[in-house]
C-alpha cells in the first residue's frame, strides 16, 4: 500500500474523465431529466459540459448485442448504442480539445480496420483520438460475428496483444514527413523510392497473417492514446505492458492504493516509467448542499437504479433462475441458486462474474438477516456504487486526498443522469480543485496525449 503523500513532494495533477455508460443500470433513463442515448444531441450536451470542465476525454462503452434476460430483451437499463467511431467522429466537429475514448472489441475485429478507423478519427479530431481494447469471449455476443464467439477465455489477450501489436505496426508504417504535396514540382511524396516504401506493412503471429499498404499518413498523435479496463492478472499484465492508462473499478482509498501499487510495479520489467502508466477508477458521484443531504440523496438514487423489477433481473442473475413471482418486497429465496452453465442473462458481463453461486448466495442472506433487510434493500445495499458521496467541499476534498496518496491518478466520472448530470460536478467541484492547485485552468496541449502528460509514442 502506498504511504501518504510527502510534504515536499509535488501535489500531482488530478486527471478527469466523463463516461457516458449507457450499457447498465448506472444510468436512469427513466428519470424525466434524463434524456436520448441515441439522439445526438445527447452526445453534444454531454462532450460540451465535459470540455467546458476541462476534462481530459470522455468516455463511450459499447455493447455489441442487446442482452437477454430468461429470452426477453432486458430493458431495464438503456438498450443499444450507436456505432462508437460514427459518434465520436461527429462530436469531433463539435469539441476542441476534449479527447475522444472509444470501446472497442478486439476479439470481433480486424487491425487494418480499427487502425483505420483510429488514424482517421485522430486526423478528423486533430489528436484526440484514443481506444480502449476490450476482448470477449462471450459466445452469445459472438454469434453476431464471421468469427463466431469461441475463442477460449485462455486466448482471449493473447489476440488482444498480437490485435494491438499488429495496429501499432500499421500505425508506424508512416513516419509522418513523408508527405511533400509540392504542387510546383508535382512531387507528393518526399521519398517515393524509400525502403520500406510508406504504408508496407507485414504482420505474421498466431491470429494474424496480413500483408499490404496502409493508406492512412501518420496521425497527430502517431498513435492513439490505448486504454485497458482487465482487472484479471492478464489483464493488469496486459496493461503494464501496453497500455498509456488502465480503467480499475478500484474508487475507494486502500483497495485503490493495492491496485496501484500492484499495477505500478509492473512496469519496470518492461521498460516502463512510473508515469508511462496512468491509473483511472470509474467512480459515481452524488452532490448536495450538505453531507447529509447528499447520503438521503443517494439512498433515492439507489432505490431509482434498483427498481422493483430491476430487483428481481439483478436477483435472477445471481440466482440463475426464473423468479418473476418473486416478491421484491418480502426476504431472499429460500431456494438455492440454479449451477446450470445456460445462464438466464445473455450478454451481461455481471450475470457471469458471480463465481460460486451459493456462497454469493449465502452471503446476502447473512447480511439481509443482520440488517432485516427486504430482496430489494438487500440488492441495494450489496451493489453499492456511489464513490463519492457529499457536498462539493467534502468531494473535492476526498477525491484530492485519493489522487495524493497514490489511490489513482484521476477519475472517470459517470453520473446517473444522461446527458446533463455532470454539470453540477463541473460547475461546483471543479472550481474548488482548481483554487487547490490540482487541477488544470487551461488544456495544456492541443493533443489528449499531451494533455494527459503521457510521452510521444517510439518508433
């Protein structure tokens, strides 16, 4: 565990983030300030309150298939997305400086294409562009694709490292001078008889054998920022080895300072500094006018995301059976929960993260009989997300105390409420972490690697 933070030693700069989740009961969409996940709009209003708080980027999950809950589609969180690179390649013409951070699968994709798709959205955002590289293994997502979704979990990163090998290597088949464009001469290409020729490319590992020119000149930023969100040893590894920053679900003090220290340690044995790595919670918010008020508030929001019916879909996950006549009002099952392997949620990461489903069980059973907690308060109270939770002193203050003593580096922000709900983070904390000295008043660059104090990529 990291030691407090040094008197002598400089306050780090605390990095933001904006996470537009919309693939989870995070978000309340039926809340009436919520607005479209769909509409443009939505995703303007959103980038605009991100940049105007000098956010470093903003963040787009993605889901590649609706989910299924016992055959019916679960619509109790936000169904469907649009395509991730058509949105943030829009909303580049409507931002300046935020950077634009895109999900994207590595195991249902091809390199030449998403290194396309990245080096064309850093043009279009001069510099903005960045990736998080995500793998599946999920068989039922999987059938939307050729390739099917059966790929052994064991071989998951291991095409995910060679899928960002072979994108970093078309990345820097151009050097970024080749370009001459000399309409006097009529010469557009400063070395036309260089060897290598630019764009060839050859790639030969495990999962890819492809060969060609690729047509996109290098990009402002050489190379999009890559972020990774495994918290599995593979993915911490993955991670260290080749990621600018790591998502962590880690937003409270002493299990924030384990990971970073575990994943900061890492980097060494591959060359890496310090500061090569940037580690960056997802982390809720709740703000009121008082501390008091804001834990009645949050106690409101939780009941919001755990609806009655969304109670009985979250206990169905556990439990891995139909419970529809369940009364999310009265105490747990008394039946135990189902081990078959053909679970009743489709697609949904958390139905298959339970692990042993009995002792799960178990478990919320022991704290429902000490607190005398319903179903519902009992799925309330176990699937807890608020981070932060206070006025905007109290926030700023904790977030401050996090990022010193080495907790994280920053935080992506994800608020319950879509598309306005992070203007009161903005307009309230930000101010108060800028009068600390922790926390920017101006971008410092024009790209998202410089404004996230991260080095130029090597050749």
């Amino acid at each position: 565990m990291s030691t407090p933070r040094s008197n002598d030693r400089p306050k780090k700069q605390i990095h933001l983030a904006a996470h537009f989740p919309g693939v989870n009961n995070t978000t309340v969409w039926s809340d009436p300030a919520s607005g479209s996940h769909i509409e443009f709009d939505s995703f303007v209003e959103f980038a605009q309150i991100a940049e105007r708080g000098l956010f470093d980027f903003m963040f787009l999950a993605e889901g590649l298939r609706l989910r299924e809950q016992a055959g019916e589609i679960y619509d109790l969180d936000v169904v469907g997305r649009p395509d991730t690179f058509t949105i943030l390649a829009a909303l580049a013409a409507v931002t300046d400086h935020l950077g634009l951070t895109g999900t994207i699968n590595s195991t249902f994709n091809e390199p030449y294409e998403v290194a396309r798709q990245f080096a064309s959205l850093d043009h279009l955002s001069d510099g903005r562009a960045a990736w998080n590289v995500v793998t599946s293994w999920d068989a039922f997502t999987g059938e939307n694709f050729r390739r099917g979704g059966y790929l052994p979990q064991g071989e998951r990163y291991e095409r995910a490292k060679t899928f960002l090998d072979a994108a970093i290597r078309l990345w820097d088949t151009w050097k970024g001078d080749e370009i001459l464009a000399d309409k006097t001469s009529g010469a557009f290409l400063s070395t036309p008889l260089s060897t290598p020729a630019p764009g060839a490319f050859e790639h030969h590992d495990s999962q890819f054998d492809i060969s060609g020119r690729f047509n996109v000149p290098r990009s402002p930023q050489g190379r999009p920022v890559i972020f990774q969100a495994g918290d599995s040893e593979k993915g911490r590894e993955f991670a260290a080895q080749k990621a600018d920053a790591i998502f962590s679900r880690h937003s409270h003090l002493e299990d924030g300072q384990r990971f970073y220290v575990d994943v900061k340690g890492r980097l060494e044995k591959y060359g890496r500094r310090h500061e090569d790595l940037l580690i960056l919670p997802a982390a809720t918010f709740v703000l009121a006018d008082t501390d008091a008020e804001a834990v009645e508030l949050a106690r409101e929001i939780r009941l919001q995301q755990v609806s009655p019916a969304t109670a009985i879909k979250l206990l169905e996950q556990l439990w891995n059976r139909d419970l529809s006549d369940h009364d999310p009002d009265g105490p747990l099952p008394t039946v135990d929960p189902s081990e078959n392997d053909d679970l009743i949620a489709k697609g949904r990461a958390s139905a298959r993260s339970h692990g042993d489903r009995l002792e799960q069980a178990e478990r919320w059973r022991a704290i429902s009989r000490a607190k005398g907690l319903s179903t519902r308060e009992t799925i309330v109270e176990v699937t807890g997300r608020q981070s932060f939770i206070g006025s905007a002193e109290t926030i700023a203050d904790t977030i401050d105390t996090y990022v010193q003593n080495d907790a994280a580096d920053g935080y992506i922000l994800v608020s319950h409420i879509t598309p306005g709900g992070l203007a009161p983070f903005v307009d309230h904390v930000v101010p108060l972490l800028q009068e600390r000295g922790v926390f920017r008043t101006a971008y410092e660059g024009t790209t998202l690697r410089e404004n996230l104090g991260l080095r130029e990529p090597t050749r």
